[in-house]
C-alpha cells in the first residue's frame, strides 16, 4: 500500500477501480468511471487534468463549496488529537454535545433534542423507528399516570397480581417477551396489525429518502423498491406536489385542496390509528424540485394534528442553507414533530446526519425506564461532529444564508432564459435548488417515453453535459429533469457558466430528436 500522497496514473487508477471498486447506482459493466481528485470552490478537476463546474455540489451536499478542507481538516485533526472516537451510547463527549445545542439554536420551534447518525438513510430509518417507538412509549407512560393515580393502584387498575399482558399492550417494566428477535417475527407482525400499535407511514410518490430497508420503502419511486420486496410493512405514497402536469385551469388553491384531501383519504382508507408519521421533503427533490402550494403545509400539519400522527420533514437536501435557512421547515412555517438531516450538516466534509425531535417526541422517553431502542457505533462520531460544528461556523462566518437569499431571484431569473428552448417545459425550486423539466412538446406538456429517456438522457445529456465541463444531473426518476443545485459559495459568473452549457447541450439535444 502506498500513502495517497504517491500518485497513481490515471491509468492505473482506472485499472484498479475496473477490478475492485463497485460504484453505487451504477451499470458497472464496461463503465470507466470519471475520477475526479481535487475541488475548489464550486469546481471539480478529474484524473486527466480536466475542471468541472459542479452544479450539484458533490450530491445535493457540498454546501460550503471544495475549498474550506485545510481549515476543517485542521478541526479535524485537533479532534483526532483529542479524543479520535467515542460512543454516544451512554456516553457524551464535548463535540457531540456542543454540535447537539449548535443545531438545537439553529432548528425553529422546540425541535430540541438530536440523535446522531451516519447519514441520510439512516436518519430516515430513525425517524420511523422513533415514531413507531413514541407511540408505545406515551402509551407506557400514560398507563404509568393511570397507575400512579390514587384510586387506580397497578393491581386493582390491571387485575390481581401482576397483570397479564395482551398482545398488543406495551411492557411496563422488566426485559421484553422471551424469544430470539427471529422467532418472534411473526408474533410482531401480527401484534403490528392491531390498531393500538402506531407503524405505518405515509410518504408521497416518486420522493427519494435513502436506500436501507425502512428508508427505501418510505421511497416513492418504484423501481428502486420493487427488487427488493417485500418492504416493511407498511408504506402508502400520497400525490406529489408536482403542479405542472395538474389541468392548467386549476388555481392553486384547488391544488392545494386535491393534494390535501388524497392525503386525508389515505389516512382514513390506512387506519388513522394505525399511522405514526407522515415524511416530507419541504422541497421534493426527485422528480424535480417540487415547491408546495400556498396553505399546503398548513393543511399538512393540520391533518396530522387531528388524526395525531407525526410530522416528520426530511431536510437531508433542504437543512443547512439549500434554500436560505438552517431549516427549510422554517422557511414554510411547517412546524415539523422531527426532522432529518445529513449532507449540508457538514457539507459532506464528513460521514454525519441527525434526527432533531421535538419537546413532545422527547418528552415520554425521559420517563422512569423508557429509552429509544437505537443505536450505531458512528452516531456523534467525537470527528465527524467536530467537522460539522466547523462547517457550522464557516457557514455563519461566510452568510451563506443570506447569500443563498440574496441571489435566489438573479440565480432563477438566468437560469429561466432556458425557457425559451422548445425542449425546457418548466422550471421549478427555490433557494439554490432547481429543476428543469424537459418536454417533448411545450403546448401539450407531453413528455418522453422511456426509450427516450434512455437515449435523451442516459446516452447524450449526462455524458454531453460533463464532456462540456458541468456536472449536474439528468434523472428520469418522474418524468425527465435536469437537476441543479451548486454550492452554496455560487454566484453570478457560475450561474452564467451553468446556464450558458445547458442552454448549449439543450439545444443540441432538441435538434438530435427532430
Ligand atoms: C431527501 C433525502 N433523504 C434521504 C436521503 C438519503 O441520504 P444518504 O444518501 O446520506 O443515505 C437522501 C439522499 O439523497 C435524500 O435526498
């Protein structure tokens, strides 16, 4: 082995990836993938000498920009020095607690207490399992008030002696039923289908919210669940916030009403009781930037509040500036119960992501013998949290927020010049995240068939787009978009540079369908 300050030829990097690396989301047969091996600011340089600007920053995530790793990697390493791991199970250490009350003050509302992670999926699997959890443990607690009151002692309230347990009851105190994890699959699944235990999720179609087990069947997008089913149990998907294919006489507040009433009949035709989370992007990502109608989130929140299920906004994209706040459930007053976030917490400078609860989520956990039956080894990982009250601290020092605020109209405004090609349909996000529908003909709003895509897409955009020197990406995940989401450190002459390539490469695409 040699140190990664030797050089390897492109050549030989090329040869080893072929032979060893396997690459996510890939079709890795005969794939050479582009190596890239330095970045600054908001450009990328690959193995041959080439520069990319990267219009998505890294994956929706580098938000400070390339050009911070000296600096944050000297936190890091004062870190290593220090303390270089410990564990957040049963312990703290400084970091973990301060990063804890750093995204405390920057989270709106009484989101107050944060659970770390290794990253999005895993903050999407914990926010399931706490709200499953949360309902047994306000039940458990609730049924510890009913004891404790004068009048209901735990015998006479429950029957003589200690009190026989049904299947669906909650364990008051002691270890939990006898059995190994495996051999009580079944008896969890049946007790899962009784109405007092709150499992099931609502998430909305075509929404992208990590690749485990429970995050990928939460996803709304069926190819990348199907080959992995049966999922757990049980997720249904609600109409997206997609207002481009919706009739064009519909106003937007008849919008809001469909989206809102799909939402409350799902609810109804799943079991209202059955229900502990309803996860949300406040900006969908995949299918393309979808932005919520006026008074959606309102009715969103409201929904939940009657049938009292969780709110949970996934903020793995939006949290940590995408759209100009900390949080974008801050920017549409969404008064979330939990939150999940990963990538802009660091800026991806490290392997970190959280879930922040509320007061209330927390609240039946800080009783007697309750406790969230969770854990990782990285979680609050004592480096991982160092770097991320670093990129915390860049991220004010520099106004990333109010620069992001600042440019959103002029970043906007020169990307909608696009809209003057005939292959551009809509252009559609906030913040420093957009999307740019592409369309087979702009008076009907008719899209690509999946032949299409595949040959519009996969074969000429990608690669055109990357061999011109920006990377963004082309995703067919709904109908066909251009994503785009550069670091958050982009202004003027990057959105120039970005627009003037796709507008370039867009136009060479039209001409090849005609
Ligand atoms: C909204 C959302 N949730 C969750 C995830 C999963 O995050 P990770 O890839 O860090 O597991 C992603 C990743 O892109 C995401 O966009």
């Amino acid at each position: 082995m040699t140190s990664f300050e030797t050089a390897r030829s492109a050549e030989e990097l090329q040869r080893l990836a072929a032979s060893h690396l396997w690459l996510h989301f890939t079709r890795m047969g005969g794939h050479e993938p582009p190596i890239i091996v330095r970045g600054d600011g908001c450009y990328l340089e690959d193995a041959d000498g080439n520069r990319y600007l990267d219009a998505l920053a890294g994956l929706f995530s580098v938000n400070i920009g390339y050009g911070f790793g000296e600096e944050i990697g000297q936190a890091a390493l004062a870190q290593m020095r220090e303390l270089p791991f410990y564990t957040n199970w049963t312990y703290a250490h400084p970091r973990a607690i301060e990063l804890a009350a750093e995204v405390a003050s920057l989270a709106p509302g009484d989101l107050n207490r944060v659970f770390f992670v290794s990253g999005g999926s895993e903050a999407v699997e914990a926010a399931w399992k706490l709200a499953r959890q949360y309902y047994l443990a306000r039940r458990e607690q609730r049924l510890r008030a009913i004891i404790a009151t004068p009048g209901n002692g735990a015998p006479d309230a429950l029957g003589p002696g200690r009190p026989a347990r049904s299947a669906g009851d909650p364990v008051l105190e002691g270890p939990a039923p006898v059995g190994e994890p495996e051999t009580r699959h079944d008896a969890i699944v049946s007790e899962a289908a009784r109405p007092q235990l709150r499992y099931k999720a609502i998430a909305r179609h075509i929404a992208y919210h990590g690749t485990t087990l429970g995050a990928l069947s939460i996803n709304g997008i069926p190819a990348l669940r199907t080959p992995f089913e049966p999922l757990v149990p049980e997720v249904r998907h609600v109409s997206n916030t997609n207002r481009y294919h919706r009739p064009p006489s519909e106003t937007e507040a008849e919008f809001t009403a469909f989206l809102l009433d799909d939402l409350e009949k799902t609810i109804l035709a799943m079991d209202p009781e059955s229900i502990c989370m309803v996860h949300m992007e406040p900006v969908q990502n995949a299918g393309g930037a979808f932005v919520a109608p006026e008074g959606y989130w309102r009715g969103v929140r409201q929904l939940c509040d009657r049938y009292d299920i969780l709110l949970s906004a996934d903020e793995v994209i939006t949290g940590f500036g995408r759209l100009g706040h900390w949080f974008a459930s801050e920017r549409y007053d969404i008064r979330p119960d939990i939150v999940t976030c990963a990538k802009g917490l660091s800026s991806s400078y490290a392997a970190i992501g959280a879930v922040v609860a509320t007061d209330r989520v927390m609240e039946p956990f800080l009783e007697s013998t309750s406790m969230y039956t969770h854990g990782i080894t990285f979680g609050g990982h004592p480096v991982m949290s160092a770097i991320a009250l670093k990129n915390i601290e860049i991220m004010k020092r520099e106004r990333l927020n109010e620069h992001v605020l600042a440019h959103e109209d002029a970043f906007r405004t020169t990307l909608a010049q696009l809209l003057d090609l005939p292959i551009v349909g809509d252009l559609r996000g906030a913040g420093f995240f957009y999307a740019l529908e592409l369309v087979k003909d702009k008076e009907t709003r008719e899209t690509f068939s999946d032949a299409e895509c595949e040959s519009l897409l996969r074969d000429f955009l990608s690669p055109r787009l990357f061999e011109r020197g920006l990377i963004c990406r082309a995703d067919d995940r709904g109908d066909p978009v251009v994503q785009i989401s550069p670091p958050l450190v982009a202004s003027q002459p990057e959105f120039d540079e970005m627009t003037g390539i796709l507008g370039d490469v867009l136009a060479e695409a039209w001409e090849r369908i005609g």
